[in-house]
C-alpha cells in the first residue's frame, strides 16, 4: 500500500465516524445553524470521497472521468462555503451572517459554473485524451476558490478560537493547522496546474508535496471539527465510570443500611443482584439514589452509634449499632454527624460514604 492509498484510508476510517457523530448531535439541537453547517460540511465532505475514488487514483493536473470529477469537486467546494458559514453564524448576528452567506456564496457559484461548462463541452474521449487547455481551466477554477476559501477558514478559524471555550478552541486550532496545510497545498496544486498548461515539465516532487499537504489537512479538518464533541462525551464517560464505579463500592454499605431500613429505599421495586451487577443503564440515576439512601440510613442508625463509645474504628462502631437496631435496643435520643465530609458537594459525600463502605467490608471479611 502506497503513502497516498494509506492516507486515503485514513481519511475514509476518521470521517464516516465523524459524519454519523455530528448527526447525532444535530438530532439533539436541530436549531442550531452553525451545526448544520459543520454537518453539512463532513457530508460533503464524505460524498466527495467515493467520487473521489470513482474518479480514480489521479493526481492533478491528470484528470479522471470528468462526471464523477465533476461532482466530487462541487462538494469539495461546498466544504469550504459550509465552513465559511460555520464561522460566520457563530461569529456574527444573523442577520449580518446571512449577507456575508450570500456574498460568498458568489465565488462559489462562479467557481461551480466554470466546472460545469468545462465538463459540458469536454469532448466524449478517454481522459488522457482530453484537451489540457479544458483540464487546466477545470482545475483552476476548483483550486482558485478552494484555496481562497480554506485560507478564509483558517483566518477565522484563529479569530474565532481567540474568545472560544476551552474543548472548542483547542478544536478549532487543530482545524486551523489542516486549514493552513489546506490552503498551500491549493496554492501548490494551482502552480502545477499552470505548470502542465504551459506545457513544461512538473517536477515529481512538486507532486509529491501537493499529496502531503492536502490528504493531512483534511484528516486535520474532521479531527478538529469532531474534537470538542468528542472531547466533551469522553469527559461525561469519566463521569459515568466513575459513577459505576462508586455506585458498586457503596455496596456492603447501602445493603447492611437498607436491610436495617427497607422503608428508606427510593424505589419500591426489589432489586435483582445479577442485574444491578450487570446493567449499565440508568448509572448516574442509581448513583444519586445510593449516595442519598445511604447517607439517609446513617441519619437513621447516627442515635444509636451516638451512644456507643467513640473510640475504635467506625466501621466496627457501625456494626454494633446495626446490632442493636436488630435487637430492637430502645432509641437514645440524640444522634450524632457520620463519615462528614470536607467538602460539602455530593462527590465528596460520596467519597466519604465509600471509604466507610470498604472499611465495613474489609471488617466484615
């Protein structure tokens, strides 16, 4: 497999990923255009790609089949005008942005129509036959308004990550480096392009180079597109792991706590233990409910661990008092606070509740 096969596949392995992820989150916020836009932009994305490779294994200024170069170049530069109104609804009130939308939308459309009529009037021969004057004109209308606009992008791109969030701005900088590979590749495919119209050799490591800078600079654009996504959902499953996790070590806890006072439980349908074990479903919801219930449970059992002794472990004090409940002891009066923690956020309540937990379990054991 050649550099520029593997760099292909990578493209297609981040895109179509990429691409679904976005749509999800559209599905979640249908209102937001500046989603829309970068949705549209990786769908474009993603229809140029088998077109692309319909059109075959081509560098320019050799053509493919003109149909399918065609339409993979107008979605090429449907990318870059979804980019350019990307930043320009998220930077701009909409009103402005909408002028701005129509006004860029202009090069757009002259690029597209000098595409078109070249394909139009290309005679019906194999594509090495076609004329280079044809071929030439073909590729530097595409190149003229992709690298003008990739260059825009990567101009508002910097701008716009300067006032950003944090996960968007490291996003957008990621974006910005594929943008600025992006726009000299253009400017280097443009000079190969004049290059075989005046009809002097190309030197192959000019070639190379345009192979080099374009392929990264796309896998740099979906990377930083799909970063502050992806980022924000791995945040959340640190969250939810670690939810899971503090959910099954409150366990011996919870369970010697509810079987002293079933009456406390949030939830009045029994619990299966191979379910609660396995399922992964509902975790924050079942974590609240645990921490709640098991502090809960200490308030209830606090009286009698108050009339205790204070000295010794408090996971051995806690087992007594447990005890006594069980006998039905008489209830002192006066409680007494239980595994306080420093912090007064519910995750520090649970810390808290967990180190008793594991100290009840190992005492337990």
């Amino acid at each position: 497999m050649n550099s520029k096969i593997a760099l292909i596949v990578i493209q297609g392995v981040i895109l179509y990923p990429a691409l679904l992820w976005k749509i999800y989150q559209l599905t979640r916020a249908p209102e937001d255009v500046a989603r829309w836009m970068v949705t549209a932009c990786l769908a474009c994305f993603a229809a140029s790609y088998p077109l692309g490779l319909l059109a075959g294994d081509v560098n320019q200024p050799d053509p493919g089949p003109i149909v399918p170069l065609l339409f993979q170049h107008i979605f090429l530069c449907g990318l870059v005008f979804s980019l350019a109104c990307f930043f320009l609804f998220s930077a701009l009130p909409a009103a402005r942005a909408r002028r701005r939308a129509w006004q860029e939308a202009v090069p757009l459309g002259a690029a597209i129509l000098v595409m078109a009529i070249v394909a139009v009037l290309m005679p019906d021969v194999p594509p090495a036959a076609y004329p280079r004057a044809g071929v030439s004109v073909f590729y530097l209308a595409a190149d003229l308004y992709l690298t003008y606009g990739i260059a825009s992008a990567c101009f508002f791109a910097r701008r716009y990550a300067r006032g950003a969030a944090p996960r968007l701005a490291r996003g957008l900088l990621v974006a910005s480096v594929g943008f600025a590979l992006g726009a000299v590749g253009g400017a280097t495919l443009i000079a190969v392009v004049l290059v075989h119209w005046v009809g002097a050799a190309i030197p192959w490591l000019l070639v190379q180079a345009t192979v080099f800078l374009v392929f990264p600079s796309a896998i740099l654009l979906v990377v930083g597109l799909s970063y502050p996504g992806v980022a924000t959902r791995l945040a959340a499953g640190r969250v939810w792991w670690q939810h899971l996790r503090t959910y099954h070590q409150l366990g011996p806890l919870w369970t010697r706590l509810h079987q002293a006072f079933p009456e406390d439980a949030l939830s009045r349908t029994p619990l299966n233990p191979w379910r609660d074990t396995l399922s992964l479903l509902g975790v924050h919801r079942r974590y609240y409910r645990r921490v709640i219930e098991c502090r809960d449970g200490l308030v209830r059992i606090s009286p009698y661990l108050a009339h205790l002794a204070h000295d010794g472990p408090l996971a051995e004090r806690l087992t007594e008092a447990l005890r006594a409940h069980a006998r039905r002891d008489p209830v002192p009066e006066v409680g007494m606070p239980v595994a306080v923690p420093d912090g007064g956020g519910l995750d520090d309540d649970a810390r808290e509740l967990v180190a008793l937990s594991e100290s009840l379990k190992a005492a337990t054991a």
